[in-house]
C-alpha cells in the first residue's frame, strides 16, 4: 500500500510549472493533431516517444498522456464541422454533431463535445485513481469466451441501430471481419489473402483503411457535389441567438445520465484490453438511442447523441491504463506507446509498479487531471478558431484535408502501398454508401476483428468444440442471449413498430 507522504510528494511532483509546460505542450499538439484528418494522436505519439528519452519519466509520460487526450478532444471537430472525423473514435459524433452543424450551431455541438469529452475522461480517471486494482482483477478474470460474446453483443447491437436495415448492418458486419482476417493466421502464422502482397502478411493497416473509409470517401463525395461552385463545407447561416452558440447549463445538465451512462460504458470497455475507443463510442451511442423518449432525432442534431458518444470515447483513454499500470498489458495502441514509453524509462509496469515507483504513479494521476482541465481551456479557446477555418472554400479545405491524408497514411505505413490501400478503402467506402451499407459498422467490425478471430480460436480450445460447454461460463452465455433479443427487437420488431406508426400516420 502507497503511504500518504508518497501520495503528496507525486502530485506535488505532477504540478510543478515544467510538468504543467509539457502537459500543456502535450495537450495543444494532440488537439491541433485531432483536428487535422490522416494524422490522429496516436502518430504524433509514435514519433514523440523517442524524444522523450532525455526527460524525466513524469514529464516525458505526462507529454504523451496530453497528447493522447488532446487528440480526441481535436478529432471530435472536424467531424462536427466538415462529417471528417479526424480521428476513428470521433466516427460516431459526426452522426449527431454534423447535422446540428447544419442547422447553424456549430459552436454548440463542439462546445458539447468539449464538454462531454472532458466529463467523460475526468470520470474515469477517478475511477482508474480510486479502484484501478479490482477493476483489473476483473478484466483479468475475463476470458476469451466471454470477449467473444461481448463483442458477438456489441456487434449484434451496433448492426441494429447504425444504418437502416440490420442485414445489412450483419454483411457490413462480415465484410469488415473478412478483410481484417487478411495476413498471417494469429494461431499458426499462416499467410492468408495477400494476393502475392507481402506488404499484407501483417494485415491491412488499420491508419490506411480508417481513413480511407472515414475520410477520404467523405471528401471525394463532397468534391463531387460540388458542380462549380465555390462554398464552404458548413453553410454560412450561424444564428444569431445567444442560446445555440453555447451549451447551457441547463442543457448540460439534462445530459448528465448521458454523460454518465456514456462514461460508465467507456471506463468498463476501456479496463478490458483490445475493445477499444470507437465501439465504446457506439455502445454508448446505441445505449442512449435506446433510452432516449425520442429516438427518431438521433442522426438529425440531437445533442444527447454528441454527448454519449464523446463521454463514452474519452473515458477509455484513463480506463486503459488500469490493466497497463498494474498488469502491464496495453488495452490499446496509444497505451501501447505508453507502455513503450515507460520501457524507455526503465520502468517496468506490471503488479510491483505501485509498490516500487509510487511516487511517480501518483505524479502521472495528478499529470492526468490537470491535463483535463487544460484540455478544456485550451479547447474552449481554440474552438472559435476551428469553426472560422472551415468558412474557406470548401475545394481549399477538402483537398488541403486530403493531401494531409496521403502525407499522414504514408509517414503511419512508411510507404506508398499504404496509400494505395487508403484509396482502395476510399472506393470501396464510397460504394458502401452509395448502396446503403454502413461504412461505419465496418470499421468497429476490421477494428475487432483480429481480436474476434483470437478469441474465437481461444474460445473453442477453452469449450472443446461443445456449444454445450457455454452453460460453464453464465456470463457469456447471457451477453449471446442479449445478442439474439437486440437482434429481434432490433432487426424485428422496431421495423414493425415503425412501419405500423407510418400506416397510421
């Protein structure tokens, strides 16, 4: 147990002003990242960490939290502003946050994001601070079999509420799990689907596919409709109300079992390694679509969709650290780059960190809430910024976007092939669309899928082959039971619903 005078001496360390410098330097270039489509925090994490090497750890470590954070702070706006989410996690706040963008409120949807993002990220935090331990003993206590029904849940609800029809939601499903099956077998390191590419034995990059999908499509879609004229991506028609250019507080407040709901999913998803940000995003998304009064004004504006959404993806980056800091597993890439972080430093994460380096664990706590409270300084200032860049002309910021995607995809994949892959993804995306599939169910479905395939392989080792066995593990055989009700209420008997209320209205 860390004593109190450890405990002090770590916070005290976390607020000196170089710390606060690098937090804040941290902080500002993980927003500017955010914002920019093609590049994303964890890139400037990739290329930040080995200047970290002549910092103290409490600095170099706070610099990379900062950026982390920072970073989804900065993708929430361009997928307010331009439907480009900037980062992937940011993918489902486009859905609610453009639309009221549209309808000339674009300060409110990003202050809202702003809002529930630091909400969302401060919660969890507390909660990695106060009960980092146990939550881990429960992520480690959660097997394969049940990381398989989780995600056969969280995929079975996504499929029903993103898009129009559930079979198609289940193929777009598929497809994203097909393609992320390309690359060496996880079990036996077979080659498989890479068409004499050996570029692919390690899979399709997931930088070139994301943003290929994500953005790329979305920008060529948008210079297609263009016919000539020159416009800007968010039409000039900002109210003049007072009321839609901030967030009250009455309205934040009306939020709060969003944001908490949002937070809760987020913190639980992020204790659990390989879930990830982005279907944490959706879940919460869907949980609040779900519980709404007024489902029908989800995708058209609601703010309670930005605020899900955005509590939900930030919650997980303190929530991935709980099984780094005290397991020494990364529950994600930028945890990943944290944990490398720490290597460099000479420090080991696992079960003895507490013990050996308590002071500087509670220095990286102390690092992570002043990093909230100026990532919401630094937003609320930046902002106002971000909505007057996307007056120019909509061919001046979609093609400086899309150069920043080539440049981003081709310093992430360390070459031109995954450029190429980026614009293969981008017509395929295109297409998707174009025929009503769900580009966005396919990137959580080739996010999860290398973890699915694994613990798909685990899982059937662990049941021996015997469906039957699933009686020994109740709790993944009551998320499977989840799975099949939200595809029937989902796929059945909402549709049904809704045609009746149509035929009588």
């Amino acid at each position: 147990m860390v004593d109190l005078a450890t405990i002090l001496a770590g916070l005290g360390d976390a607020f000196s002003p170089i710390n606060l410098l690098f937090v804040l330097g941290g902080v500002v270039l993980g927003q500017f990242v955010g914002a920019l489509p093609g590049i994303g925090p964890v890139m400037a994490m990739a290329i930040a960490i080995p200047f970290t090497f002549v910092l103290d750890p409490l600095p170099a470590i706070a610099f990379l939290i900062g950026v982390n954070k920072g970073g989804l702070v900065g993708g929430a706006i361009p997928a307010v502003l331009i439907n480009t989410p900037g980062t992937p996690d940011a993918a489902a706040t486009a859905l609610d946050g453009y639309p009221l963008s549209k309808r000339g409120k674009p300060l409110k949807a990003t202050k809202m994001a702003l809002y529930a993002s630091v909400t969302g990220d401060t919660f969890s935090d507390i909660v990695l601070i106060t009960v980092a331990a146990p939550l881990a003993v429960v992520a480690l206590k959660t097997g394969p079999v049940e990381i398989l029904a989780l995600m056969i849940f969280a995929f079975s609800i996504i499929a029903g509420l993103v898009g129009d029809s559930i079979v198609k939601g289940v193929i777009a499903t598929a497809l994203g799990i097909l393609c992320a099956t390309i690359g060496l077998d996880p079990e036996h390191s077979t080659p498989r689907l890479y068409f004499g590419f050996f570029e692919l034995y390690d899979g399709l990059p997931l930088a070139a596919v994301a943003i290929g999908m994500l953005v790329v499509a979305e920008i060529l879609r948008r210079l297609a409709a263009m016919q000539g004229e020159m416009r800007p991506p968010l039409p000039r028609k900002d109210t003049q109300v007072a009321a839609d250019r901030r967030v009250s507080l009455a309205e934040y407040w009306g939020c709060r079992f969003t944001m908490l709901r949002g937070a809760a999913i987020g913190t639980v998803l992020g204790a659990l390694p390989g879930i990830g940000s982005t279907a944490a995003g959706f879940m919460s998304y869907a949980a609040a679509k779900q519980a709404s009064k007024d489902p029908e004004s989800f995708g058209k504006g609601n703010i309670h969709g930005i605020a899900a959404t955005e509590s939900a993806n930030s919650a997980v980056v303190g929530a991935n650290l709980i099984p780094l800091l005290t397991l020494g597993i990364p529950g994600s890439v930028s945890a990943a780059l944290i944990i490398s972080a720490f290597m460099i430093q000479g420090i080991q994460p696992g079960p003895l960190l507490f013990e050996q380096q308590g002071r500087l664990i509670y220095g990286l706590f102390g690092a992570m809430i002043m990093a909230n409270l100026v990532n919401f300084w630094v937003g609320q200032l930046g902002l106002r910024f971000w909505v007057r860049v996307v007056r120019a002309p909509e061919s001046i910021v979609f093609s400086t976007a899309l150069l920043l995607c080539i440049v981003g995809v081709f310093m992430s994949t360390g070459g031109l092939f995954g450029v190429s892959i980026m614009l293969i993804a981008a017509a395929v995306g295109y297409v998707m669309h174009a025929f009503g599939y769900s580009v966005i169910i396919f990137i959580i479905a080739f996010f999860l899928g290398s973890r699915f395939e694994l613990s798909l392989s685990q899982a059937m080792v662990i049941l021996d082959g015997k469906p039957a066995r699933l009686i020994e593990h109740p709790v993944a055989l009551g998320l499977l039971l989840l799975a099949l009700l939200s595809i029937y209420w989902l796929g059945v008997r909402a549709p049904r619903k809704q045609r009746q209320r149509n035929a009588n209205g």
